[in-house]
C-alpha cells in the first residue's frame, strides 16, 4: 500500500486535497500567521505574552 503522494510537493497535494476556496483561505491564513509571528518577535513578546494580550486562549490551548 503505497502513499499515493509520495514524492509530491506540497502545492501538487495541495491541489488534489483543496478546492480553490480553501487554497485561498489557507493562503490567507498563511499570510495572517506570518504577520503576527513577525509582529510579535519585532516587538520582543513571547507567545505566552501575546497570548495574555489576546485574553490567554493560546495558553490554555497550547498546553493539551
């Protein structure tokens, strides 16, 4: 049984698993994401710190 993506890149996968409503909405995601790590590091916070600005939803998530 092998893996039918084996050997394909992540946008080939990509176009096989998502409709292009959900590539769009990943990409935005991704561009979210990107910004707000780049925000926060310029900043000097850590992810616990930004997380206690956002009201502590990241900290109780990222500990399960």
């Amino acid at each position: 049984m092998g893996n039918k993506y084996a050997g394909k890149t992540w946008d080939e996968v990509r176009e096989t698993l998502l409709t292009p409503e959900e590539r769009k909405e990943s990409e935005t995601q991704a561009i979210l994401i990107s910004k707000i790590i780049e925000l926060r590091t310029e900043k000097g916070l850590t992810k616990r710190q930004l997380s206690e600005m956002a009201g502590g939803a990241a900290t109780r998530y990222s500990k399960a």
